[in-house]
C-alpha cells in the first residue's frame, strides 16, 4: 500500500462527474472508457492501480487479470457488483461514498411516496393519454400523521425519517437488526425487533438496506400479506430484494394498496415488465442517488480515496477493512 504515486493509472470505466478525474490527473493517467466496450473489462484494467465502478461487475476474474490493483472505489454504496471476497484476498481495498447519496436517495423515496399516493404520475397520464377520468377518482391520502416503517436505518433511512417527521409529522418505526434501541431513538425512530410486526403495522414501507444473502427476496407474498391493504412499498435499494412477480400479483389483487421502485432484478427493466401494466405502481430506472449535488460529492470522495491509498495511507470508507490486517 505504500508505493510512490508516480506512473499510476485510474480507470473509470463509467460516466462520473468531472471533479472526481480532475482531482487524479495531477497524480495519475487517468483513463475513460467508452460506453461500449469492444474488449472485456479486465483487458482495459491489467495495469490500473485504480477503478472507480458504478455499475460495472469487478468479479473474480476481473481483479485476478488486474495485477497491479490497489483499491476499487464504489461510485455509490451497495458493492453487490463488486467481489468483496476475491479484493480482500488480493489485498485490493473496496471503499465506497457512504454519505455522499443519503441525502438524494431519501429526497427520492419522498417523492415516491408523495407521487404514489397522490396518485400523480397516474393522473398525468390520464390527461396526456386523452382519457380523462372523474377527479374523485384521482382522490389520494395525505402522509401527515402516517406511520412510516423502515426496513433499514443507515444514513438513508435515517434521513428519511427525518424528513417525515420534520414535513408531515409521521411517526417513524424501524426494523434493523444492526442498530441498538438507543441509537434509533437518538434518530427518533422506534426500533421494531420483528419485521412482521412492522409490515402489519406501517402506512408506507420503505427498503433501505444492500442486497445480500439475507435480504435477497425479504418481501415476497407472505410478507405483501402481512401489510395493510392501504399500505404502500418503497425500493430503492436493489433489486432483488423485493419478489417482483409476487408484489404484481399483490398489486393487482389489491393486498396492498401501491408500490414504487428504482430498482429492478434486471436493469434495465424490460419494457413489457408486468409491473408496467399497473397504475398503481411507479418505476424509475436506478436515478434516486443521481442528483447533481450527489454526483459531484461521490466522484469527488472516489477520487480522494484513491490518492489516500496510493500515498499509503487508509480510506475513510474501507467496504473490506480487513485488507489492513
């Protein structure tokens, strides 16, 4: 870790902002690839020091073809793309921009819930589409005095209930095996030991939790079941998280009441996608973290773990600490 930062090479294989870039080139080669690729990845990656990954899949064989790989800097938090364990067994550090999105992330998951239950986006297109309706069946609910239960209860979710709280006066539960009682409550969040306890419990549902073997397919039919038919569900984390073929079936039995989310288990989502059939379901393709603010913050933070790395030194947001041992 504590080579000189002389004749090192970044690869950003992936649109980022310019500030990120702009930071590196006075250190080191740094190299944009083109949105198609005519080679695999790894061809491109053999002698970085350096990748800064949005989306991109860094696999086994990816970090094992790149020999000279100091550190994978995650544009953005969930490392699901990512192969934690082969990094860590190269001594590759992962970091990622842990506080650098909450704030957009959460603004988002606001919207939805605003945009689902005031049924605007279906009101739109009624209008657009020449097929108007009687206004009382546009007739939504208001978010001030609801519940809102969390699924997670991190920089996201945490400012998510802030925003509830301080805007609509909502009372906010979470369920996070993670988070002590104390620490939730200094959020002015009441913990939730039992998810089903939450889910029958809460007006608005929203996921704020990485993809992992735990949390992959949480909500399925019997968890949809468990929510009250007024209910609504929020994903913005990722996909995979929720059962996509279970909360359609749920939408259209009316087991819950709406559903929106930005991520999907295939990405982009096709256009025939069942959940598209349904007017009480809003999808954005994985757009909640990508505000200009956010953007900029991400790039910037990548760029400056990287250069803490190449001059020795350790992240701030280290994904696999462990690599330091």
């Amino acid at each position: 870790m504590g080579e000189a930062m002389a004749n090192k090479k970044v690869i950003v294989p992936e649109t980022i902002h310019p500030a990120g870039p702009e930071i590196l080139r006075s250190v080191a080669e740094v190299v944009s690839l083109p949105e198609q690729l005519e080679k695999p990845l790894w061809d491109y990656t053999a002698e970085a020091h350096a990748i800064i990954v949005r989306l991109w899949k860094i696999d086994r064989e990816v970090l094992g073809q790149s020999k000279n790989l100091m550190i994978v800097a995650k544009h953005g938090v969930g490392c699901d793309n990512i192969d934690i364990e082969a990094a860590t067994q190269r001594k590759v550090v992962v970091t990622n921009t842990l506080l650098d999105n909450a704030e957009s992330v959460a603004e988002h998951d606001l919207g939805l819930m605003l945009a689902i239950n005031k049924k605007i986006v279906e009101a739109d297109r009624s209008i657009r589409l020449g097929k108007p309706r009687p206004r009382e069946s546009f007739d939504g609910v208001e978010l001030k005095d609801k519940t809102l239960g969390l699924i997670g209860v991190g920089h996201i979710g945490s400012t998510l209930a802030y925003q509830c709280r301080a805007a609509f006066n909502m009372s906010v539960m979470a369920y996070d095996p993670y988070v002590s009682k104390e620490k939730a409550a200094q959020m002015g969040v009441t913990k939730i030991e039992k998810l089903d306890y939450m889910l029958q419990n809460a007006d608005y549902v929203v996921i704020c939790v990485p993809l992992t073997k735990e949390t992959a397919n949480l909500i399925g039919s019997r968890e949809l079941n468990l929510m009250k038919p007024d209910a609504f569900l929020i994903n913005s984390s990722r996909g995979g998280i929720v059962d996509e073929q279970a909360l359609y079936d749920s939408l259209t039995r009316g087991t819950i009441a709406g559903a929106a989310m930005d991520v999907f288990l295939k990405e982009p989502p096709p256009a025939d996608h069942l959940l598209f059939s349904l007017d009480n379901f809003i999808g954005t393709p994985h757009v909640a973290g990508s505000t200009k603010e956010a953007m900029k913050r991400m790039a910037t933070t990548c760029a400056e773990e990287i250069l803490r790395v190449f001059r020795g030194e350790r992240p701030k947001f280290p994904v696999n600490p462990q690599v330091f041992d």
